[in-house]
C-alpha cells in the first residue's frame, strides 16, 4: 500500500499548506482530498508535489507492505 504521510510531515516541516498546494501549485481540491484519504493519484501530481515542495518522491510517498 502507499501512504502518503510523509507527503504530510514534509510539508508540515516547510511550513506548507493544502493551500499552498491548491493556489501555487494548481492541485485541485479533490486531488488534495485523495491524498488525504490516502486514495491514488497520477504521476503526474507526485511530479507536481516534488516540484512544488522542492523535495523527493520519497519525501511524499511510502510503500508499506500489506500484512498477511
């Protein structure tokens, strides 16, 4: 499974919001309530978020291992 909380934890250390993401960046509103539920998105938003937070993929993303 993904989890996006480093995507979180990122952005909480460079002091960024959804807002950030939604008005200087162009991510839309349910893109932001995807990430937040821990749903998927394109390539082409995890590209977007690096370029907006001037991070890694793996500053946004995790795989995690299902149990079982």
């Amino acid at each position: 499974m993904i989890t996006y909380a480093p995507l979180w934890e990122t952005m909480k250390r460079l002091g960024a919001s959804t807002y950030t993401l939604q008005v200087k960046g162009g991510i839309s509103s349910s893109t932001v309530r995807r990430l937040k539920a821990g749903e998927s998105v394109s390539t082409n938003t995890l590209d977007a978020l690096c370029r907006i937070l001037g991070c890694r993929l793996e500053d946004i993303a995790e795989y995690v291992p299902d149990e079982t």
